[in-house]
C-alpha cells in the first residue's frame, strides 16, 4: 500500500478539518514532517529518493503555507466542500462594505500624500481589527453552521482587507 | 576474474567511513574551504598557512593562471588581466555593472552573462570563479587525503536565480559535485546556532566587499527557519573603497589616471579604510605612473561622512525583512555581524542603533560561513552527527511572468519556503493563437523592465481555438538550491504541448562542457579520466546509498522477488565499478537508479507516516 500523495492537507498533518487550527500542533506536524523527508535528508541518496524528497517537501510546504494562513485554510475549506470562494464571476459586495472600502482608501491615500506615519499606523490598526472579526466570523460560519455560501462572502470581504494591508505595507516603505 | 561480493543479509557492506565534504565561502573578496574534523569545524589553510585565499584570479598568455594572494599583488603590474571581485559579475550583463567605467577590464557584452576580454581569450566570470574554486578543491584535497564526496557552496541570500545558476556552472566546471546551495546568512547561523543553543529571533547581517544580506531566522529546537531575507547584490565594501578613491582623485585633482594607478589607488583606498577600523586617522600614499606622489590623510570622521548613505542603505532592506517576518525590531534576540565590512565601527553602531542591541561579534566574521557551510556539508554528505538539526530557507526574490502591457504576475512569492511549486493557468489572447511565448522574470515590481529577466519559453502547437479558450498551465519549480525550473502545457486538450526552451542568463550544458574541456587542456589533468573518476564517485555514492536503504528496510518492503532484482543491479555495478569502462559505469549507474524508483517511493511513505504517527517503523502495518 502507498501513501495517497494527494491526500488533503489535514490529513497530511494529521489535523481535523476545520478552520479552527491548533497551531502549535501543525508547526510541530511540519517541523517532524520536514525533519523526515527534507531534501537535505537525501543529499546523499539515489537520484529517485532526492527527486521524491523534493516533491514530498514541496507538497509539505504548500500544506502548511495553506492552513497556516486563515485567509488560505478558509478557502481550502470551502474547495473541499466544493464552493470555488474566488470564482471570478462572483464579486458582489454589500453596499454597506463598499462605502467602507472607500473611506478607508481615502485614508490611505491622505496618510501617504501626506507622509503620515501616525495616521497610517492608526489605519493599519483599524484595518487589522475588521480583519481579525472577519476571522472569527468565518470560524462560526464555516465550523459551527457550515454556511458555505455566506463563508465566501466573508472570505471575499477578508481578501479586500488583506490586500488593502499590503498596500499599507508598501506605504511604509515610500516613507523611507 | 575476481569473484564476485555477496554481503550478508541485513548488514551495510559500506564500511563505516568518513566522507570527505567540504564547505566553500566563495567569495567576492575572499575564499575559504572548511571541513569538519573531528566533529570540529576547521578552516584549511594553504601551504602557507593561510586561510583567506584572495578572490583573485590572474590569466596568462599561455593559458595558466595564477590565483589568490599572489594574483593580488600583482593586480597593478597586469590590471586588464586580473580580475577581482568577479562575483559581481556572475549571472549579470553589462547594464547590470554601474561602475563598469571605473574598472581596468574590458566587457564583452555577451548575451546573457557578461564576459571579460584577457590575454587568455575571453573568459566568463564563471570560468573565472571556476578557477577559484579549483584552487580550492585542490588546496582540500591535499589536506584531507582524498578525493571529495562533494562540496556545500554559499551565496548570498539576496542572489536571483542567474546568479545561483552561475555559481553551481561554476562548481560543475571546477569538477565539483554540489551538495546543496546554502545561503550565506543562513550558514552563519549554523555555525553560530550550534555554538549557542540557543532559541529564538535572530538577525542576520551579512556584509562582504560587493554583497550585502539581511536575513531573519527562526531558531527552535534544532530548525532553522528563514522566515525573510532581503539585500542588495551589488552593496559592499567596495563601494566603500570606491568613495575613498574619489575623495583621493578629487583632493589630489587627478583626472585621467591609467588603468593601473586606478587599481593601485582603489587598493589603497581598501587600506586606508581598514585602517580606520582601528585608528582614527590614516595615511594614503602612492607613486603613480607618472612618477607623480599621492600623500593625504583621511580621518575617521572624514570617512564616515563621505560613506554614511551607504551605511543607511543597508537599513532599509532590515526594516523590510522585519516587515516581512511580521516582527518587531524589539523581538530580535541577537543580532549575528558577518563579512569584514561589519569590521567597520561606524556599521556595528548603526546595526546596534537599529535593531537596540549590541550585536554580536564573537566569531570570526571572515570565517563563521565557511565553517557553517562545513557543518551543513558534513551532514549531506551522511556523516553521522550528534545533533540533528533541519534548515528551511526561502526565495528571496519572487518569480513571475510577463502578461499583457509589460506587467509582471507573480507565481512564488518572495519569501516562499523552498522547495516550493506553483502552478497557475493562462491563456491566449488572439483568436486562432497558436503559440505563446513566456517570459520568466524576478524581482518585486510591477513592471517586467523594472525585474531581472530570467527566460524566454515558447510553448507551441496549441490547438487553434477562440481567444480566452486555451487553457495553458505554467509550472514554477523551485529546488532545495533556490534554483527554478518552468514547464508549461496546454490542458484543455489534453494534448502535451512541446516547449522550447531558451534560456536569457547563464550557460547552455554546451558552454559549461566547452569551459570544462578548456580548463583541462591547461592541466595535466586528463579529461576522460576525470569523467571516469567521477562516473565512479556517482555510483559509489549510490551503492552506498542503496544498501544502506536495502539494510535499514529491504526486508519490510521489498518482496524477495524484487529485492534480487534490486541485489543483481548493486553486483553488475560492483562489477563495472572495478574496471575502467565509463559507459558502463554510466549505464550500471542509470540501471539501479530506474530500478530502486519504487522502492524509494515506498521509503518515502514510511518517513512520513512515521513522522506522523511518531511511532517506530515496525510499529507500522504497511
Ligand atoms: N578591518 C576592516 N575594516 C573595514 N573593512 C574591512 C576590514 N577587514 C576587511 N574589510 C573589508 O571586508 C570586505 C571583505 O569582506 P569578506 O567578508 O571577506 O567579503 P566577501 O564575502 O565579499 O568576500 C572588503 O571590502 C574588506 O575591505
Ligand atoms: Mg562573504
């Protein structure tokens, strides 16, 4: 018998399938995981170990960038429940959210013409804490009433946020 | 004939020995090999006592060189010949060198790589570090006693992918067989780490004399997990030096100086500055060509004015790094000097300023990669080590491809832990299309001519179908060395499109097989037994590797059947091994590899239930 090379992340870090994660237990499942099967375990096997050792590596680190990011494990989720959460064809927003997006745009536009550092921190902190109740919504959605499509509206609504934190991100650095 | 082995069952016929692996920092201004002896990590020394071997290489009419410390000496006398600091030419064109002018040698600008105009004909920088690494090899083999199982080479974490690949062209043309790419940075937190035991966020601060890295680890119970890297590839010491020879050819009002004032003058500069290090003033005197007397002071003060945006501009990449990692300067437990630029005592203040720290200085800056490449070494190369520890490094840069407008899609994010893979699927933008041309390219901006291009694809005999229809599936590769391979294929059809690739940087096998035969014509080296020596080292090394697999689990997984298929292929190389046939050693070689695929296959099952379960392996129902 073979392991199941596409076996579902979970099951690789012998993890439940939920959105709520111990993350302790996956570091501690990838790091022994990782500790086995690296390529620098097989540096000095045949060609065909370092070739698997790669691929096995590969496949590890997928897995765990995957459920390590809640963003990511929440869209995992919903694939294996069958909703494709980023389908382009669907990107309805609330009304209510979209006013949000804009005013915080502004900000950010203002705290980087301005050169503003307090009042991109400020933003950044907002930011994060909308972010952070998005997180735990998705956890009742998904877990509690497995409300799939409701999850990928939320899942939607987070990739916003994520990607306006980037941006910040990158505003920090014009300050330099 | 003699007759033939048979071990007995369940027992290694390897005799337990030492394999020789060394660790080499090849530097842009100084080279080291190290190895591990005696479980201690230990610089080699050349016959003269010294460890540092210059990154200098001289080439000669009659095809000889000479390399390191007497090269440098006479880098004056011969300045179109001698080529330093080669390595910030490895992997880059013309356009990439900003200083180029300021430099004795003549470029070629070749396609791709940059190449250098010598009385020895016109020499890649790989040949050129290639030389290095001989002088190396050699100096290893020497002290050792034997030949090498195989080499850890360090690179700058910062380096792209055109850089990595002219470092490994490098090895394979010095005759070297690459363990592993280990990034420098990370070296020296092995060498450190391991001294340490200690746990927690360190930062890494890596400056040499034409390279700077910045690289934020991880350490917990025995990993090592890069968790950012960032730099600047083309930042040193040099630069340094650089500023002080302005300052002398402005002070001094000289204008149009040969090629060799300008190298004794940039040498110069490089004392003068060392000397800074300790003293707060020093002299600078020097005899040009023209019999003309050079005679001026530089203090400390002077100094650190005229090098201070160059000291900042080493900050903005930790800032980065730290952004990266998601962490605070304040979470920082140490922070580890590498390169002897980090000698410089206005560069430890502004790290120790930065990061609210002391930082740490205590092993030698010259040497702490080298010896962290050694530990790595010792253990690819399967020698047994008390303490078991993993690395898990990143890609610095992130790898993407050009799509309509001249933008840049990123497919591997920088940071990405490697190996690493992504796939994403594109598709065409003309009715009737039915070829694609792709372009792989790295860097972080948006726009293609803003990243460093790496290789150009054609995919073609993609069925002709409306615009938006095809769907064409690019596969991003990055192996254990921080090196990219990209396939792509046309799904829709399932039709297997045929890719040709071309690669924009580095060396086609062509060239690298033209270098080799080059460098050996010189030696007296013979080139077919060279490839018999290492035919034999490869298959030594996988029969080795087979039967210590065979001996740990043959009996579990294999059946008798297949296990006397895999024991015939081990006799029949045993066999060719003892005589002098390279073509057989190369297929008896190639035979066990295609015949231990399945095996391998079910070993690799195993490690990874037993470290999900963290059971014993005969505790598992296979
Ligand atoms: N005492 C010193 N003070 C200042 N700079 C030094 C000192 N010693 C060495 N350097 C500089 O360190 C650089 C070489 O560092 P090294 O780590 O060997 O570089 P690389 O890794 O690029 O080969 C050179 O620019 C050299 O001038
Ligand atoms: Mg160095």
């Amino acid at each position: 018998m073979s392991l199941d090379f596409n076996r579902n992340h979970f099951d690789l870090f012998g993890l439940p399938q939920a959105f709520a994660l111990d993350t302790a237990r996956l570091d501690q499942a990838y790091r022994d995981i990782q500790a086995e099967i690296h390529p620098d375990r097989f540096a000095h096997a045949g060609e065909s170990e370092q070739r698997l050792a790669m691929q096995w590596a590969t496949k590890v680190n997928e897995a765990y960038q995957t459920l390590k990011k809640p963003f990511e494990r929440a869209r995992y989720l919903l694939s294996l429940n069958g909703v494709d959460a980023m389908d382009a064809r669907n990107t309805s927003m609330p009304a209510d959210f979209l006013m949000l997006q804009m005013e915080w745009r502004e900000a950010l536009e203002q705290a980087r013409a301005g050169k503003n550092e307090k009042t991109l921190r400020a933003l950044e902190q907002t930011l994060q804490e909308q972010a952070r109740g998005m997180r735990a919504e998705l956890g009742v959605l998904l877990d509690e009433q497995r409300a799939y499509a409701r999850a990928g509206d939320t899942l939607r609504k987070l990739r916003f946020m994520d990607k306006l934190l980037e941006e910040v991100g990158a505003a920090y650095e014009s300050l330099d | 004939m003699a007759l033939l082995q048979i071990s007995e069952p369940g027992l290694s016929t390897a005799p337990h020995q030492h394999r020789l692996a060394v660790g080499i920092d090849l530097g842009t201004t100084n080279s080291l090999v190290a190895t591990v002896r005696n479980g201690v990590a230990v610089v080699l020394n050349d016959a003269h006592g010294h460890g540092l071997l210059p990154s200098v290489v001289r080439f000669h009419k009659d095809g000889t060189t000479t390399v390191g410390i007497a090269a440098q000496a006479q880098a004056a006398d011969d300045p179109h010949n001698t080529i330093i600091s080669a390595k910030r030419f490895m992997g880059r064109g013309i356009k990439d060198i900003p200083d180029a002018a300021t430099m004795p040698y003549q470029f070629v600008d070749a396609p791709g790589m940059v190449q250098i105009k010598t009385v020895a004909g016109v020499k890649s920088p790989v040949e050129v570090s290639a030389e290095i690494l001989k002088t190396l090899k050699a100096r290893a083999e020497a002290s050792l006693g034997g030949d090498l199982v195989g080499a850890v080479i360090t690179v700058p974490a910062y380096f792209d992918d055109a850089q990595r690949q002219a470092t490994k062209d490098a090895a394979k043309v010095a005759g070297i067989n690459v363990l592993r790419l280990l990034n420098e940075p990370t070296a020296a937190a092995i060498a450190y780490g391991l001294d340490n035991a200690s746990e927690g966020i360190y930062a890494v601060y890596d400056l040499g004399g034409g390279t700077f890295d910045i690289s934020i680890l991880k350490l917990t119970k025995g990993v090592f997990e890069v968790l950012a890297t960032n730099g600047d590839s083309a930042l040193g010491g040099d630069d340094f030096d650089r500023r002080i020879y302005c300052w002398i050819l402005e002070k001094a009002g000289l204008h149009a100086i040969d090629d060799h004032d300008k190298t004794l003058l940039m040498a110069r500069a490089r004392e003068a500055k060392e000397t800074l290090s300790e003293h707060a003033q020093a002299k600078i005197t020097a005899v040009l060509t023209s019999g003309e007397v050079v005679d001026q002071s530089l203090s400390e003060d002077g100094f650190n004015e005229m090098t201070a945006s160059l000291v900042n501009k080493t900050l903005a990449p930790c800032r980065k790094a730290l952004r990266d990692a998601g962490l605070d300067a304040s979470e920082v437990k140490g922070v580890v000097m590498v390169g002897g630029s980090t000698r410089v005592p206005r560069i430890q203040a502004a790290v120790g300023e930065f990061f609210g720290q002391t930082p740490l200085t205590n092993l030698d800056p010259d040497k702490v990669v080298a010896l962290g490449a050694a530990i790595q070494a010792n253990v690819l190369a399967g020698n047994k080590s008390g303490d078991d520890w993993l690395l898990l490094d990143v890609v610095p840069l992130s790898l993407g491809l050009e799509t309509m407008g001249g933008l840049t899609e990123k497919i591997i994010p920088r940071n990405a832990t490697i190996p690493t893979a992504r796939a994403q699927e594109f598709t065409t933008y003309k009715d009737g299309q039915t070829a694609m041309s792709i372009h792989v390219v790295q860097g972080e901006r948006e726009l293609v001519s803003d990243c460093r291009s790496l290789a150009r694809f054609e995919l073609r005999g993609i069925p002709p179908m409306v615009a938006g229809a095809a769907r064409i599936r690019v596969t991003f590769q990055v192996d254990a060395d921080g090196l990219l391979s990209v396939t792509a294929r046309e799904m829709g059809t399932g039709v297997e499109s045929h890719i040709a690739v071309k690669p924009s940087y580095g060396l086609t096998d062509d060239e690298v097989a033209t270098m080799l035969r080059d460098s050996y014509a010189h030696a007296q080296d013979d080139m077919t037994a060279r490839n018999l020596a290492e035919a034999r080292v490869d298959g030594q090394r996988l029969l080795e590797a087979t039967e210590a697999a065979l001996a740990e689990n043959g009996e579990a997984l294999l059946s008798p059947a297949e296990r006397a298929v895999v024991e015939k292929q081990i006799a029949d190389l045993r066999t060719v091994l003892q005589g002098g046939d390279l073509a057989a050693v190369k297929r008896a070689t190639e035979a066990l590899n295609h015949g231990t695929v399945e095996f391998a296959a079910r070993r690799m099952d195993i490690s990874v239930r037993k470290a999900l379960t963290g059971h014993r392996l005969d505790e598992l129902e296979i």
